[in-house]
C-alpha cells in the first residue's frame, strides 16, 4: 500500500475549501456512481440511469449538484444531452476510493 505524504501545511485556505468542496459535491453513493459511469466517456441520461439503476429524476438532480461544481460537463446532441468529465482527476479520486473501499 502506497501512502503520500500530506500537504504543507502552508496551503492557501482557499485551496482547502475548494478540495473540501469537490469532496463534498461528491459525497453521495449516486454522484460517485455517475462519475464512475464517465470515467470511461461520456453518457447520456438514460444510460446513467439504467447503469445506475435509479430514476432519470435523481440521476438529474445529482447530475446538477456535478455540473454546479463543475465536475462534469453537458453537451446538448439533437433532443439528449450527453454528460461528460471536466478532466480526469476526480475519475481517479473517486476509482482509487472504491478500490480502497473494496480491499
């Protein structure tokens, strides 16, 4: 098992708040879902909600909270939109925590 070593404590506080922020637009079971879902390309809203197996009401409303963090993008394509990951980061934050749940 691999550890980093913490920040310097020297960090901006502004910095902090907005890791404490990312971290909590992602605590909840569903938007860690939707993100692992598009951490392999982008997705529309029905197959977030058939991968997910809840309804296409609460996949958009985690969608929003994603979107207002601005953790994942939306793309309008004829009549869907198809929803994708601003970068790469936090796939790996939030894969790396579910192989950690998982050991």
């Amino acid at each position: 098992m691999t550890t980093t070593s913490p920040p310097p404590s020297d960090e901006p506080a502004q910095d902090l708040q907005a890791a404490s922020e990312l971290l909590r637009a992602l605590a909840s079971p569903v938007r860690v879902g939707i993100v692992r879902e598009l951490s392999d390309g982008g997705k529309y809203v029905h197959e977030l909600v058939a991968a997910l197996g809840v309804s296409q009401p609460l996949v958009s409303q985690h969608l929003r909270v994603l979107r207002t963090s601005r953790i994942v993008t939306a793309r309008r394509q004829a009549r869907e939109t198809q929803y994708t990951l601003t970068d790469d980061h936090v796939a790996h934050i939030v894969l790396d925590a579910i192989r950690h749940a998982q050991e």
